[in-house]
C-alpha cells in the first residue's frame, strides 16, 4: 500500500489507476445493480474521460451531475476529474429554477442526470447524458460512451486546480457554489490514516454524493483501495441488513439516521462485529444519542465539525474521550479555530463568539460570487485567511469547542440572548420527546419569543400544554417557551439538517 504520510500530494485519477493495475479484481463499488472492480472501474473512468474529451471539454471546464448514488456517479465524478475538469454534483432536493442558477453559475458544458433528477431540468439549455439510459432524459450513456475510444489524452492535475463545486445552499437565496481544490481533497484522504482506511475498507454510504457529508469518506475509502458500498435512499432496516451483509467497516451518518437505526427493531440482533469506525457531521449529535452510539455499537465514533468552505474542522473522538460528548471535540492536526465578537476582534479566554477558522483545507471561494466570498473571509493582525461560521461557540478548559447555535438562529428576546440548543437540550431528556426543534418567532412584547416543534415518542404522545410547564420550570425566565406544537417529523434536508426557516414559515402561516 502507497504511503499516504511520505506523499505530498496525489490525485485519485492517479490512485484508482494505481489500485487497478495492482488488484483489478479487489471491489471497488457496490451498488443496487452488483459489483464494480477497480479494473472495470479505472476503464470505465477512462472512457468517460475521453467522450468528455471528445466533446470538447476542456481541463478547467465544469461538467454536472444531478441524480440517485450509483456506479455511474462514481465513474462519472471520477472521469470528470481523469479530464482535468471540474465535478459539479448537484441536489435533487431543488426547485427547477434553483437548479437552472446553479448550472448557469458553473457555467456547466453538460449535464448527466437520471430519470428521477429529469423532470428538475426541463427546459434548461444544456447537453445532458442519461446516466440510466432512458433517451428521453438525454443521450443514453451506453451509447455516449460507446464512440469515446476508451483511452484519454493525459492531464496533469496540481494541488491548485479545482476538483469540484459544492452548492452549499438552494432552498432559499442565491446558491452558492464552493470551489474545493485536488490539495484540499487530498488533505481529507491523508485524515485516513488516522481512521484505519486500507485495500479491506467496506465503507456504506446511504447520503447522497451532491453532500461533503459523503465526500469526506467517499474519496479516502477509494484512494486507499478499499470498497464503497453505496445504498441510494436510506431505509433503516435495509441498511442495517446491508451492513451485516456486505461486513462494513466503516460509514457515514448523519443524527437522524444513528437515531433510526438504533430505533429500528432489527438493531440489536444484526451483526454489526465488523465496524472499525463511524463518522457523523453536518448536523448536531446529541450527548445522549453518541453515548447510545458508543454503549450499543462496536467500533470508533467520530464526530467531524467543520464546513464544506473549509477553514478549521474540529474531531471528537468520541470513543477515546467519553466525558466530551457535550462537545464537538478539539481541532484536528493542523488546524487553528479562533472565536471573534460582533465586532470581528478575538475573543478572551473563556469567552463566546463565531466561530472562525484556518487549515491546509480551504475553499478558493465561491464561484463567481467575490463578494459572498469576501462576506465568508476574516483575517487575523498577520493577515492570514479564515473563513466564518457563522456558529456561536465557546472553548472549555481542556480546549474542546462547545457549539452554542447558529448565529442566525439566536433568538434574542427582551433583549436577552437565547439559544435553542439550550432548550432543545432540556426537551431531550423528557421520556416522551424523541426529537424536538426550536425557532424563533415574532412577538410584539419581546421582539422574538422561542416556540418548540417537538416530535413525540409514542402516537399518544404528551400534553403540549404539559410539556411545555415542565420545561419552563427547569428553564431560565429569558428562555421560557411561548408555546409547543406536537408533530408527526421535523422538515430535513437530504443529509438531515432541520429547515429551521420552513418551521418559522409553518408557524407564521398558522391561522
């Protein structure tokens, strides 16, 4: 095996070809269709190169991708970077019009898209590839590909190019697109080192590859050789039967789904024995629910803090410091996170504030929108370049980051600071609540005032009433709940953030 330590610097074109001319055979994907070796993997990355090529796509060039986690995808990310292009994976989670600005803003040559994603880009003007080869999406990848003559001209890739854009937004506003170069992917594969990834990785993945969430341990399961197992829409009981199946090692979840599976009946007779590691992010992870994680669940927990722009990421290795679950852990080697105030100036010790932060792993910025990348910049008195959170935190004596909310989701009340974390927290440890969200909401008295959507254990489930005095008492007089709704679900994105905005609107849009 390569030594990820000694390596400044290699591309994952490079790696796969590297995995495919010393172990053809070793499974390289698996999907809902079978079972894709490194050597049919690395020649079907070839051939998508060279139809790219053949195109007229040129290195630099972005080429987008809109659909379900397949084989397919992964051939096509990875031919799309073998032609020194750039990957755009977009959300099956927006609006026509949402996706149309965002392939205006990549300025995609093409598209690739499924069944499912097609209805998404009617009429956007853009040469699309039916990854499932329903010609009525657009050209039938059998036959796209057919003609490309299999062999690419080569390209150099450098640390500096860019290797995707993630659009970090588009359920409202004007999306956002993160420019990630090949050296910060490769910072996130030389992290692997850390977590046990080798040639014998069986990583599971059941988030979608448009996520960071998935990408953090898509590219390092490949890059060391070992397998990815892809589920494309998560069902708790068909995750878990894949798992014991296929002997996973490791995986990615987020909240929700670690709160499903160990819900789910079949969790504690499915053999589980083979997992070395678990990783968690994009989302918060209650204590309670890593410690559950940790008492029923063999193998490591780590919980990632950071975000898709970059700047400083935080590790919790949950397993290794069982008294930090409160915590989103300490910063990760090479990496510098600092809490500034209102006013942009460092924090004191002890203090809170926003969370910025600097590492090897920065975004170049978001595509052709300089001002929302200067809006996302803070520089120290050395001008060095961090990038913004827009997370409230504080350090503890140990030096482990407290998250406290998001910035824009701090109510302020009578003019109090409130947290809904604190709240939530609160609800949490109340027998009957299995998930609860706070938000903000108008109130003419206060300004704001804190409201609660909380989803209950049973059908029955509490009096709203009840439950809302029994956390009052146990809350402080600035942070008492004004009222408390019952629901059947929290509103998620794909990788299970809560859309705080689509509960504010629910609650203003009630008669």
């Amino acid at each position: 095996m390569l030594n990820f330590a000694d390596l400044a610097f290699a591309d994952l074109p490079a790696l796969l070809a590297r995995h495919a001319a010393d172990a053809p055979g070793r499974d390289a994907v698996v999907d809902p269709t079978g079972t894709t070796s490194y050597g049919e993997l690395d020649r079907m990355t070839d051939a998508v190169a060279a139809a790219l090529q053949r195109d007229g796509v040129m290195p630099g060039d972005s080429v987008a991708f809109c659909g379900a986690a397949s084989m397919r995808a992964v051939a096509l990310y990875l031919g799309i970077l073998r032609a020194g292009a750039v990957a755009v994976p977009l959300s099956t989670g927006v609006t026509p019009d949402v996706l149309a600005r965002m392939l205006d803003n990549a300025q995609a040559r093409c598209l690739a898209l499924d069944r499912g994603a097609a209805p998404l880009a009617d009429g956007v003007d853009v040469a699309r590839i039916a990854l499932d080869d329903d010609a009525a999406v657009g050209r039938p990848w059998t036959a796209w590909l057919a003609d490309s003559g299999g062999t690419p001209a080569p390209v150099t890739l450098t640390p500096d190019m860019p290797l995707n854009i993630i659009y970090s937004s588009g359920t409202t506003g004007e999306p956002k697109g993160i420019v990630q170069s090949h050296g910060m992917r490769f910072n996130h594969i030389q992290r692997g080192l850390r977590y046990g990834y080798g040639p014998d990785t069986r990583t599971l993945l059941s988030t979608p590859l448009y996520s960071n969430t998935t990408l953090v341990v898509f590219f390092p399961t490949l890059a060391f050789g070992g397998t990815v197992v892809l589920q494309p829409k998560f069902d708790a009981g068909a995750w878990l039967a894949l798992a014991a199946r296929e002997r996973i090692t490791h995986t990615m979840l987020v909240p929700v789904q670690y709160r499903r599976l160990l819900a789910h009946p079949d969790f504690d007779r499915t053999d589980l024995s083979a997992f070395r590691m678990r990783f968690c992010t994009s989302a918060p992870f209650p204590a309670e629910l890593k410690a559950e994680v940790l008492r029923r669940w063999p193998g490591g927990l780590v919980e990632f803090y950071g975000m898709t722009e970059g700047g400083g990421t935080c590790l919790l290795e949950a397993h290794v410091h069982p008294d930090k679950l409160h915590t989103v852990g300490r910063p990760a080697p090479g990496h510098e996170l600092r809490l500034i105030d209102e006013q942009g100036r460092p924090c004191g010790p002890g203090d809170m504030g926003e969370v910025v932060g600097r590492s090897p792993g920065m975004m170049t910025g978001y595509h052709r929108r300089p001002e929302a990348t200067r809006e996302a910049e803070w520089f120290d008195d050395q001008g060095r370049r961090h990038i913004r959170t827009g997370d409230v935190g504080r350090f503890d004596e140990d030096g482990f980051l407290v998250l406290l909310d998001r910035r824009k989701d701090l109510i302020i009340s009578g003019g109090f600071n409130v947290y809904p974390s604190d709240l939530e927290a609160v609800l949490r440890r109340h027998p009957e609540v299995e998930d609860v969200a706070v938000v903000g909401v108008p109130s003419p008295d206060w300004g704001e005032t804190p409201v609660a959507f909380v989803v209950p254990r049973s059908d029955a489930g509490p009096d709203p009433e009840s439950l809302r005095d029994w956390a009052n008492a146990q809350l402080g007089k600035t942070q008492r709940l004004h009222a408390l709704r019952l629901t059947d679900e929290l509103p998620r994105n794909a990788i299970g953030k809560v859309l705080k905005r689509a509960l504010r609107e629910l609650w203003l849009g009630s008669p």
